[in-house]
C-alpha cells in the first residue's frame, strides 16, 4: 500500500521533519486518558493541564524527549491492599505525549488539587533578513573572459 504523503509537492522543500511529526502525533492519538486542556496564558505562554486524581508528586514524571514533551503516571501498590465496594477513580498508568514545535520551552509544572499542570513559554523569535549577493549570470566563464582579455593586454 502506497502511503499518501501531504508534503509531496515539489513546492514544499525540506518538509520531511513535519511529515514524521504528523505521523508521531498521529500515533500517540489513540488513548483519551488521562483528560487534558491547553490554553493560552498570556501572549507567549502555553499551560498543559491534566486530570491526575490519585496520583501523588513522586509518582508522576515530566520529561523533555527528542522535542516530545512526555508525561507519565505510575501509582505505587498499595500497602496494605484496599477493598473497593465500587472503583471510580482510575488507578492505571498512563504515558501522555505532546510534541514541542521548535522554540518551545518547558518552564514548570505544578501539582495541586489532583491537576497537574506544566507551563510552557514560546520565546518572540527574533526578526532575521539574510540579502543573497547575485552575481553574474555567465559564471566561471566570465572570469575566463576576463583572464583572456587581460593576457592580450600583456601581449600587445
């Protein structure tokens, strides 16, 4: 099976990087657990806030992955086991990714009132203008031409 890229065109040059986030994304998709916002906070600021009820600090992990922004959950056994009459609150691991576009910095994160939440702030990028020297279109041969024209110089 032929795989349908978005980026073929030959107008889109150097796209190859987007085309592999795409599929990691499309592959971390799958689960919805443990539920999450994003929202703006501020002009240049982003907050990721998951739903992590039961989970304490040490149980939890933020990590930065290769510009993968990777969260994971692992309750610890309970000492002594508990007997549930009914179980509402999920107690399974989890593993939540986001991937980072290029910039983009992870400043914190916070626990507090089963959220967890993890600040991220994209720096203003700085304005850059790079001018392209043209040279003349006839290239090495008009250096050439140039050496030529200063040899019969010499020989008159």
């Amino acid at each position: 099976m032929t795989r349908l890229s978005l980026f073929n065109s030959p107008f889109l040059l150097g796209f190859d990087q987007f085309e592999r986030a795409l599929d990691r994304v499309a592959k971390g998709a799958g689960d919805g657990y443990p539920p999450y916002n994003i929202e703006q906070v501020g002009e240049n600021g982003l907050r990721i806030t998951l739903a992590v009820a039961g989970f304490s600090r040490d149980e939890l992990s933020v990590a930065i992955e290769d510009r993968q922004l990777v969260i994971q959950g692992k309750q610890r056994e309970e000492d002594p086991p508990r007997v549930y009459a009914h179980r509402g609150i999920a107690a399974r691991q989890f593993q939540r990714s986001f991937l980072l576009a290029e910039g983009i910095e992870v400043t914190g994160a916070e626990l507090g009132n089963g959220l967890l939440s993890v600040e991220l702030a994209r720096p203003v990028p700085e304005r850059q203008r790079h001018v392209v020297d043209i040279r003349d279109g006839e290239g090495p041969r008009a250096a050439a031409r140039t050496i030529d024209v200063a040899a019969r110089k010499v020989a008159s």
